[in-house]
C-alpha cells in the first residue's frame, strides 16, 4: 500500500515540485546576473564615469569631454553585453541542468531498485 502511495507522490505532487524548483533555479540565475537591469542601462556611462561639460564653448575641450563620454558609454555597453551573454548562457545551462534532473527523477524509481539488482548481480 505504502509502494503505491509512492509512486503516486513521486510521478504527480514530486515530479511538480522538481519542475517548478528548477524553473525558480533558472530564474534566480537570471536575476542573480541582473540580466533584465543590465538591457534596461545598456548605453549608461560605465561606472556612472561621465565628464561635466565646462562653461562657455571651447572646442577643443568640448570634443575632449564629448570623446571621453562616448568612449564611457561604449565601455559600459560592452561590458553590459558581455555580462548578459554569460547570464544567458549560464541560465540556459541551470535550465538544461534542470530538466536533465527532472528527467532522472522520472526514472527513479526504476533505478534505484535496478541498481541494487545489477549491484548484487555483479557480487556473484
């Protein structure tokens, strides 16, 4: 009664709850990169590192600063992609990591029992 009682568990509220633990495992990864903050500042100076236009209109300094805040901004927006390439691709690892976990906690049930046979067989 009890081995029923089980295997019911296992394959509808267990097999649930392996799923949406590795759904929530894929979203923290996402959020732990702050992948959705990362799009959202995607061409923001990097490390808020801007410099202050100066008063009256001098080329030669107002090129300079102009330089500098695009090269700050561009910067930031490498270094951006680069962090949202590695979170996405670290996200779609823990998914398939997820899913190949799931997998196996559909089988088992079949391979504990089967490892304990093959185990005593290969004693003999």
């Amino acid at each position: 009664m009890f081995f029923f009682e089980y295997i019911y568990w296992h394959y509808s509220s267990g097999a649930a709850s392996v799923m949406k633990s590795g759904i929530t495992f894929a979203r923290g990864v996402l959020n732990y990169f702050s992948v959705l903050h990362l799009f959202r500042t995607l061409f923001y100076p990097w490390h808020r590192y801007i410099e202050p236009y100066h008063r009256g209109f001098y080329l030669s300094e107002f090129l300079t600063t102009l330089a500098g805040n695009i090269i700050s901004r561009v910067l930031g927006a490498i270094m951006r992609l680069v962090m949202i390439i590695f979170g996405t691709v670290v996200s779609v690892i823990a998914l398939i990591a997820s899913l190949a976990v799931f997998v196996a906690w559909l089988f088992l049930p079949v391979l504990l029992p089967g490892s304990f046979v093959l185990g005593i067989i290969l004693l003999f």
